[in-house]
C-alpha cells in the first residue's frame, strides 16, 4: 500500500485491507466514466423499480461481492464510532424515516463514491487519466474512437469496406416481366373467385332443391351436391 501511495486510506474506516481490496477489484479506475458506473460495478448502487408517482428502490444484488463486503465492513466501522462523519450522516438518514439497512446501503454510497473520488485522483497524479474522447475510450479525441482507429491514421484503408451502391434503372424487358407477371397474378385471382362464385351458387341451388336437409349438410359433405 506504501508503494501504490493511494489517497484511499484517508477516508474513514478505509484500513490497508479494504483499500486493497477495492484497488486490486476495481484495476484500471479510468474505465468507469463516472461514479454512477463505479456504484453499479460495486452494488452500492439501488435499482429503480418506481411505478407511477411513487418512488420506490430495491436492493440490487448485482456487481462484485467482494467489493460490496469492503464497503460493507468501512460503513459499518464509520457507525461504530459516534465521532465520524459517517454516523452523522447515518442518523440523518434514520431521522428522514428510513430503516437501518437502508440508512447503511445510503452509507456504503457514499463510501463508493468517495472512493471513486480518491482513485481518480491517484490516477491523474499517476498520469494514468487521459482525455476521453466522444467515443468513450481514453486516449482518442476522434467520434470513430468507439469503432476503431482514426481514418488518418489507417495504413490500408477500410477493413471490410462496404457494398457498392448502384442505380440500376429497370430496362424495358424487365418492366415487360413485371406487367405480364402482374396480370398473371390478376387472372389466377380471378379464376378462384369464379370458382367460389360457382360453388356457392351450386350450394345454394341444392338447398332450394333438398330443403328438408340442413344447409349445412353441403358443406361438410354429410350429403352428396344434387346433380
């Protein structure tokens, strides 16, 4: 811990082991954007499972564990002792209405989020913290960071460069086959409805002619269509 100088054993109830164990978990602290990111890579932070107007928040049993144990083990230390300022803020909590697991998840936010804080600044002092560019890599200012290598910068150009685009105007032929298959189509439509047309007034014409048999005998072939 001497060697690594980390900032994070300033915070209180953040002892040798558990600022270990979050450096050793956490690795490259400039892969988190913000601090938001860093609480849903720890669990600290809740999932919103709110419903209309009212807001309602669940424990979340995503992230690192091991993490989530480390920050477990400084709020509770913070607690213990009357004097810290993570008690103080811990009986706010209380005195808001909420429980004491609540008030304790509320706590280890907090403790990520100053964790978080101190990390970032370790790897600023470091030089570790570069810009980071739109494309949400460090070290790359340009918008096609996120898909790879700057333009500027390829030695053979595209990898898998795209389709041609072609405009190729219909020939005669071509719309020829289009209409004669168009009214081909029409005339294959028309031949079925003449053959329901057909069979419709065939049905209709035996039931005229056997009306102490149900209609319906026709069309489930209870009985034979009269010649």
């Amino acid at each position: 811990m001497k060697a690594s100088r980390t900032s994070t054993t300033k915070i209180f109830g953040v002892g040798p082991v558990v600022a270990a164990t979050a450096i050793g978990l956490t690795g490259d602290v400039t892969r988190f954007p913000n601090r938001d990111h860093f609480a849903s890579f720890n669990g600290t932070a809740p999932i919103d499972v709110s419903s209309g107007g009212k807001k309602v928040y669940r424990l979340s049993r995503r992230g690192s564990r091991h993490l989530n144990h480390a920050l477990h083990m400084a709020a509770v230390t913070q607690i213990r002792h009357r004097h810290s300022e993570g008690r103080a803020y811990y009986e706010r909590k209380v005195a808001e209405g909420k429980g004491h697991k609540e008030a304790l998840r509320c706590l280890k936010r907090r403790i990520s989020d100053a964790l978080y804080a101190c990390m970032v600044e370790d790897a600023k002092r470091d030089g570790r913290l570069l810009e980071r560019g739109p494309g949400g890599q460090s070290g790359n200012g340009s918008v096609s960071s996120a898909a790879g290598s700057h333009p500027r910068h390829r030695l053979f150009g595209q990898a898998t460069p795209g389709p041609a685009v072609r405009l190729r105007q219909p020939t005669e032929p071509r719309l020829q086959r289009r209409l004669e298959h168009g009214r081909r189509a029409w005339q294959l439509h028309g031949r079925r409805l003449e053959k329901r047309l057909d069979k419709q007034r065939g049905l209709d014409r035996g039931c005229r002619d056997c009306s102490s048999e149900p209609a319906f005998g026709v069309l489930f072939g209870t009985r034979r269509r009269p010649a």
